[in-house]
C-alpha cells in the first residue's frame, strides 16, 4: 500500500473538488437554452447595450415606418437607405441613445423565416439571431432580427425559438437553417449595428448562417429590427 503524506492527501482532494466544480460549470453552461427567459444579456454598453434592450414603454412615442402597415424585406431595404442617408462621415453614433429620427422608428414586417441561431456561447450576448427574406429561397436578399434575452422579451423570444425546433433541420452549433420557411409577421424598433460601420447595402461580416461550405452571407445591410418585440406565424 502507497501511503500518501498530509501535503499529497489535501493535493488530490484539492483537485477532485477543482474538477467537479469544473464539470459543474461545464454542465451549466451546457444547459443553456435559448427560450430560457432568465438569462441575461451579456453585450457592453460599448455594444450599444442600452439600445438592444429598448422596452414597449421606451418607444412608445416611436415614428411608425409605413404608419405601421406590414410591409417587405424589398421595403425594409429602401427604408434602411433612406435613413442612411442623413448619417454624414463625421456623426458620432451615440452608446446609450438611439440615434434621433432613425432608430427613434417602429416597424412592423413580414417575410420568411429562414434561419436562427442562439448567441450562448460563453461570449455571446445570448440574443436569437435569426435570418427573414421576402421568399423561402435560402439565396435571396437577407435582413436580421435579433430578440434579446430577458423577460421583456419572453414572448416573442419563446414564440421564435418554437418555431425553429418544430423544424426537421438538424441544429448545428447552436443554430440551424429551416428545411421550411415559416412566414412570419416581426414588429421591433429599428436599430443600426454601428459597430460593422454605417451601411445599408455591405452586411458587415454579420451573416453567422451559412448553407454549406463556401456559401457567401445573404444578409444585405447593417440595418435590423433589434429589440424584436413581437412574432408571429403568417397565413397569408
């Protein structure tokens, strides 16, 4: 029999109680789940956080886009360079504020879902990030909508994420492409994802969905509907 010393004895107890609280965390982390409505958002005022997380009562005296009529991913592109066009070189995009007379909008659209993903990594915002267009063609023109996390958002949060596991589609790295498009109706405030620049046709890098190897992002511009408030499946 090996007989261990004092020093060896509290060394090995030391690190088994080091590895179980490692598995602990890895076993939490792992358990992560996007419709989770206790989480929270872990983006940096830097991020623009104060914006992302806009509530119902924050925009209430929000610019209706359309007089708040539904309208297409093809209308929602024409808007977003609309806006664009009073951002000059020299404007400095406030962290805390929503930019007056462009984000300061409601807008309401309609089109297909076509993919989503759950930001939960580890440094993730852990916002659902997710992909319409005006057809169910995964090659088409692309907008995001992003729900944040946390109780304001619950609703439309747990409604999006249904959708996307209803979906045969095999998930992949915490997000997946819908084998069938769901047309759905979006309503949020608009916000302009600042730090890829200011931009209503380059998509900044921002398309984290892909079709297989070498496909190109669809998403067109730097322009999205974030917070999400409201989802809802189409009929028509």
């Amino acid at each position: 029999m090996v007989k261990l010393s004092i020093k060896g004895r509290v060394f090995i107890v030391s690190f088994a109680v080091g590895a179980l609280s490692f598995g602990m965390a890895r076993v939490s982390f792992a358990q992560l789940t996007a419709d989770d409505c206790s989480l929270a958002f872990q983006g940096s005022i830097k991020a623009r956080k104060d914006v992302k997380l806009r509530t119902a009562n924050d925009g209430a005296a929000y610019a209706l886009v359309d007089n708040g009529k539904p309208i297409t991913v093809a209308r929602w592109l024409e808007v977003a360079c609309d806006l664009n066009s009073q951002i000059q070189p020299d404007f400095k995009i406030p962290t805390s504020e929503p930019i007056p007379n462009i984000e300061t909008k409601k807008v309401t659209i309609q089109g297909y879902l076509l993919a989503a993903k759950f930001e939960g990594s580890k440094t993730g915002d852990r916002d659902i990030h997710a992909e319409i267009s005006d057809t169910n063609i995964w090659r088409s023109k692309h907008m995001i909508i992003e729900v944040p996390p946390g109780n304001e958002y619950c609703s439309p949060r747990k409604k999006l994420w249904q959708m996307i596991t209803d979906d045969p589609a095999k998930m992949k790295s915490g997000g997946k492409i819908l084998d069938t498009p769901v047309k759905v109706t979006v309503t949020g405030y608009v916000f302009l994802d600042a730090a890829h620049g200011a931009d209503c046709v380059s998509d900044g890098g921002r398309g984290m969905l892909k079709d297989g190897k070498g496909d190109q992002s669809q998403v067109v511009g730097l322009y999205e509907i974030h917070p999400v408030l409201d989802i809802s499946r189409t009929d028509n």
